[in-house]
C-alpha cells in the first residue's frame, strides 16, 4: 500500500483521546512510509489528522468539494489539495488515490464514506480493506449492531469479516497491511430472487 484514505469529522468530538488518536494514527502511517489521503479541511479531526502527518514529514493529499471549502475551512498546507464538484467526485477522487480505508471517530459523513467503501467490497467492485479505528470504545455500539444485521440475516458472516478493527494505530495498519480480500460470493440472496 502507497496512501491510506481516513475518514474523519470536521469536529474534534467530545474527547481528547479521539485527537491524540488521530495523532497517533498520522505518526504511525508516516513511519510506515503511507501517504494520507483523507477530506482537505483544517479543522477538527481532519485538521488534527493532516498537521500530526505532515508535522511527522508525510504527504498528504486533501479532496474537497468547492462548496465546503469555506466551510469546512480548506487546509492551505497540504502536499497537494484537490477541489473537486461535488461530494460524489471527492468520494470516487479519495478511493482511486489510496489502497486502503481507516475511520476515525467522526459523524454522520464520516459513517456515510466509510460505510460506501464497505459496500463497494461487499460487492467486489475494490479488494482494499476497511478499517474502523475504536477510539475509547467509540465504535463498539456500531459493531455489536453489525453483529445483529448478521443474527436478522441481513447481512452474511462473510461481509460482516470485511470490517477490520483495532484500538491501536500499529495494529490497525498491520491488519490492513496483511489483509487478503476474501472471495465475495453473489450478495444477493437467492431466496429472494
């Protein structure tokens, strides 16, 4: 892997773990040799995210729609910021820049583009591994209902696996970096059809 996508908020959320995270993750990305190539704002998580790696020497490459450029408040410090149309082109801009997908505690944007990515693997369209990482117990809510849409039948054991988790950066990173996609069968249920 070459650039890692994280999806993080444009706030710092009600924590200071969720920031020194973020840190954390930058530090551990650069030492890696990943670039990061995440939403191109300045503040919040993704300002805390961007300034953590290029303060660590990295690249980091931010996508932002012109209409959010005010107010997400665009980072003028970047390797490279990319201003795209729409919410649409910055999504399909970040897939086809990175490897691999991390979320970081965000809100309902960053739930939005880490749970598209999932889909796209569910359906086979990227093998890149998606991971969550839970900061302070922030995603284990999320993941005891992902166990349940399994128990209802609504999504298979096999794609429910493709969500990677850790509350570690370093072991996050070595998750993703060891992942093989698995062999996605037909995602749409035959007793259905």
């Amino acid at each position: 892997m070459k650039r890692i996508c994280v999806f993080a908020g444009s706030s710092r959320g009600a924590r200071e773990d969720y920031a020194r995270a973020a840190e954390a993750l930058a530090r551990e990305l650069v030492t890696r040799g990943y670039g990061v190539v995440y939403g191109g704002g300045k503040v919040g998580m993704m300002g805390v995210l961007a300034d953590a790696t290029l303060a660590a020497g990295g690249e980091v490459i931010g996508v932002i729609p012109r209409a959010l450029l005010e107010k997400e408040v665009g980072h003028g410090g970047l390797t490279e910021l990319r201003v795209v149309a729409s919410m649409h082109e910055r999504k399909a801009m970040m897939a086809d820049l990175s490897e691999g997908f991390i979320a970081l505690p965000g809100g309902l944007g960053t739930l939005e583009e880490f749970f598209e990515v999932l889909t796209w693997a569910q359906l086979g369209l990227h093998p890149k591994p998606c991971g969550l990482l839970n900061v302070s117990g922030y995603y284990d809510r999320l993941l005891q209902f992902l166990d349940f849409t399994v128990e209802e039948r609504f999504v298979k054991s096999q794609h429910r696996g493709l969500v990677i988790t850790s509350t570690s950066p370093a072991e996050l990173l070595e998750r993703l970096a060891n992942y093989r996609p698995p062999q996605v069968e037909k995602w749409i249920d035959r007793a259905s059809s």
